[in-house]
C-alpha cells in the first residue's frame, strides 16, 4: 500500500523540479505532442520519480511535462500506465495522487476508445458524460487515505457538469463535432469480443477504453474536477467484420490532434479560477 509520505515524497520532488500546476492534462494513445506548445516548459521523466511506474506501451512517453498555457500552468503527462501492464491500482493512480499535491485542481482526462455507438465513426472526439467500470476493479480499494478524500466517495459527478458545458460551447465555437456519451472501462489488453460489445451496448455504454476510469475516481476522490474527452480511433469489435490493432488507433489518434488540440486550448481558456485547500 501506498501512503501520503510516499505520495508528499514524489509530489515535492516533481515541485521542485518542474514547479506546480493548476490543470492537468493526461494524453491518450497516440495524443502525444500536444505539451509542445507549453510556454517555459519543464519536464520530469518518470523514471526520476520515486515510485513512479514505467510506461511500457508504444504511443505512450512517460515524463511529466509543466509550463504555461494561456496564462495558467499546465502540467502535462505524456504517456499513461495501465493495469494491463501489470502495474497495481496504486500504481496505475499515483500520478494522480501526485497532481493533486502539487496544487492540481482540474483534471481532463483523454484516452482512445472504440465505439460501441454505431452513430459514432474513427476520428470522432466523445465528451464522456459518466462511466460503467466493469474491470471488476477499484483503485480505491484498501485503507481509505482521508488526507484525500472519504471512504465512499460520490460519483453522481464524476466527469463535472460545468465542465462538460464548458466543452460543449468551445467545440461549437470551434466547428468541432463532439459527440458525448458514457465510456466503459475494460481490463484489455484484449480488445473485446463482440459478444462483449453487443453486451456494454446493452448495459448503456457508447466507447470502450482501458484506462481512464482508475484516474477519474482518484482524482473526484480527492476533490479535483474532471473532464474527460475520448478519442474514438476504431469501431468496436464485431461493429465491421475486421479485426482491431493497435496501429490504426495510433492512427487515428494522429488525425484528431489538432482538432483536439485546439477543443482543449479553448477549454483550459476558459477555466474559472479554483480554490483547493493545501494538503
Ligand atoms: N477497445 C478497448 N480499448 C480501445 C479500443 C477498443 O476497441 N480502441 C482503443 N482503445
């Protein structure tokens, strides 16, 4: 188990080398790139943080990456872990627990997914409206760490509803289709069946990921506000008679970022200042 020494440890060390943040942005497969335009940017590796897991997958960096971005400080985290690879929940949420130690307040968590929505086509971006963890899963199993947040946290908000406005109104702006719906977090590294997709249709899924889910409820957990955009880079299994690989969600991920780059600029625009008690 993790405890908030081990999490202040990483969190100062991460501090003083690349300063605080107020927002924070997670790059999905495939999103990396979008930490170029910070203004005075500092980056950590990973492997420099104590604690700290090692992304194994292609498409996946592994640094932490702060600077400016319309005037706010922005922490970027290029390359994600997931519990496929063999990490634990606590691994997997560290980062987190991280951000929110060295003043990270907004969260927008991003990831690509399949759709499970057959309205919903590759390169389409999907505002995620609530999730179904079906991983069988918690990252807040275990002794609660009430320096974070209480024992049975709410998740009637989990992705925050001004937020998602937010969001909505930018994209307009911007031209951008932002599809939206509820995102069904999966173990992987399989992708599904589609038997399995015929039933997360059933149950009100409209994208199917391996991530993003673990995040979200650490971070509501310890007060943060989340958002959260998926990428849809394939149709679900069974969708097409075609099998899915990695490669064309790479792909697809390449197409959309710089409608995403621009969706989420305009976002981080327009978030209201935020008061977070010191922890
Ligand atoms: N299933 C699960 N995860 C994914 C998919 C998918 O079809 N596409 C991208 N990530």
């Amino acid at each position: 188990m993790i405890d908030y020494k081990d999490i202040k440890r990483a969190a100062n060390l991460v501090t003083h080398s690349i300063g605080p943040a107020d927002i924070a942005v997670i790059l999905g497969s495939g999103l990396g790139g979008y930490e170029e335009q910070l203004i005075d940017p500092a980056e950590i590796d990973y492997d420099e943080i104590p604690g700290f897991p090692a992304s194994t997958v292609p498409g996946h960096a592994g640094k932490f990456i702060a600077g400016t971005l319309h005037d706010k400080r922005v922490l970027v985290m290029s390359g994600r872990v997931h519990s496929y690879e063999g990490y634990g929940m606590d691994k997997v949420t560290l980062p987190i627990r991280v951000m929110r130690l060295i003043g990270v307040k907004t969260l927008i968590v991003t990831n690509a997914a399949g759709a499970v929505n057959v309205e919903f086509k590759p390169g389409d971006l999907m505002l995620i409206d609530d999730f179904i963890n079906l991983s069988g899963r918690n990252p807040l199993r275990g002794k609660n760490l009430d320096r974070f947040g209480p024992r049975f946290p709410d998740m009637t908000y989990a992705y925050d509803r001004e937020l998602r406005q937010i969001a909505f109104q930018e994209a307009g702006k911007l031209g951008v289709n932002l599809k939206r719906g509820v995102y069904c977090w999966m173990n992987g590294p399989t992708f599904e069946t589609p038997a399995e997709i015929r039933m997360v249709r059933n149950l009100g899924a409209d994208a199917v990921g391996m991530s993003t889910v673990p995040e979200t409820i650490v971070a509501r957990h310890s007060g943060m506000r989340v958002l959260g955009i998926s990428t849809i880079t394939n149709m679900a299994a069974g969708v097409l008679d075609q099998p899915i690989n990695h490669e064309e969600v790479l792909a697809a991920g390449e197409l959309v970022k710089e409608p995403f780059r621009r969706l989420v600029n305009a976002i981080i625009d327009r978030l209201p200042e935020e008061e977070i008690t010191e922890m």
